[in-house]
C-alpha cells in the first residue's frame, strides 16, 4: 500500500491531538479513501504539502511519499513533521521517498539520495556520499550554494549561472550544459548515461569533476 498525502493547512497547535495525530498537533482532520489520504488544517502558517500525520492509519502503510514536506512551514513545525515520518519508518518498517529542495532536510533524514535536473536522475548514492564526494557538477553546484557552517565568515556562496532549461525543449545533450563549467563538446552532443564513480554510486557526467576532466571512457 501507497499513501501519498497533499494538501494540507497548519493551524494553532491544539491540546489532546497528539494521541489522535501520532505527535504532531496541528491537523484538523484526515480524510482516508481507498489508498489516498487528505491530511486537512487551517490556520496563519498558510498552505503547505507534506506526508504522514494519521498515525494508527499507517501501521501497516508499505511506502509514504512525502512532497515538499516542510514548505512553507516553520522550523518547530518542520521538525515535527519530518520526525513523525522517521517514526513511522522505524517502528512500522514504512519506506519514505522525500521530494524536496531542502538539502538540511536531505542530511538528516536521508540514507540514499537522488538527485534530479530535468526530470532525470543525474546523481544517485548514499547520504554521506553525496555530501562528501559530490560527482556531478549540478550536485557540486548546490552543495556550493548553500552556507556552511564551516564556512569562513565573509566567504562568498558561489550561484550556479543561468536558467533551468524548457522542458519541453530539451537539447540533445546534457540538459545542464549550458549552466556547466566542466563542459566539454561531447556533453552538447550526447546525453550521459548513469556510470558507476564509487561504492554504490553513480552519476551521469561525462566528466571527471574531481579532476576536471573528461573521463578516459568519455572522449
């Protein structure tokens, strides 16, 4: 069984829920049809979607997609949500798919990472790997964008250059090509297919961004 749940409202956090909502105190109610359930609240956080409050309805929940779960939400509150999730996955053995832009949200709560451009895969591989030995210069490029806590202070936070492509105008080649620094001619010319770079990690580049360089299997 496949829960996903949308939709949903945050409103003031009330007394006597956390029995009902398996900890998390600001839902108004949840509405379970078949395989789909609407988590539903209102309140001034405003709108947002994210996955899993019905606690006892999803003890025996198989996968739970969480979309975009703390947009829009305070960190007290986000910190709920993602940890109910992480409940239900160690109690109930219930498998979470996160989508997200967060990539705090990715460190902490992830064990595997896919990271996407264009509606595709470019990057794929444990948490720690992807953190610590980024492979594709998409994934190098958001990790640079994002402070650190270990960054020097004054130090500059490096954008990735230019737009996301038209979808429905993709090039031949690469979809990152024309935002990339490691590009070479091939990238323009022919799509990358996912390659093996490390222990259960791949990444669909023709160059080596760790030298800067095309691969020996690339040219």
């Amino acid at each position: 069984q496949c829960v996903r749940v949308t939709r949903v409202r945050v409103y003031a956090l009330r007394a006597g829920s956390l029995d009902n909502l398996a900890g998390v105190h600001h839902v108004d109610a949840v509405r379970i049809t078949g395989d789909d359930a609407e988590v539903v609240s209102n309140d001034d956080y405003g709108r947002t979607e994210f996955a899993a409050q019905a606690g006892h309805h999803f003890q025996h929940l198989r996968l739970l997609i969480a979309d975009e779960p703390t947009t829009a939400l305070d960190v007290t509150i986000q910190a709920q949500v993602l940890e109910v999730m992480a409940r239900l996955s160690r109690e109930f053995g219930t498998a979470v798919i996160i989508i997200t832009h967060n990539l705090g949200v990715v460190a902490r709560y992830a064990d595997r990472v896919n990271v996407m451009y264009a509606g595709k895969i470019i990057e794929t591989a444990s948490a720690e790997s992807v953190y610590a030995d980024p492979r594709h210069p998409y994934t190098l490029g958001l990790l640079n964008s994002v402070p650190r806590l270990d960054q020097a202070q004054g130090e500059k936070l490096i954008p990735i250059e230019g737009l996301p492509p038209d979808l429905a105008r993709l090039p031949g080649g690469c979809s990152f090509y024309p935002r990339c620094t490691f590009r070479i001619e091939k990238c323009r010319e022919e799509y990358p297919p996912l390659q093996l770079v490390g222990e259960h990690h791949y990444a669909a580049c023709w160059v080596d961004v760790t030298e800067g360089k095309a691969k020996s299997n690339g040219n």
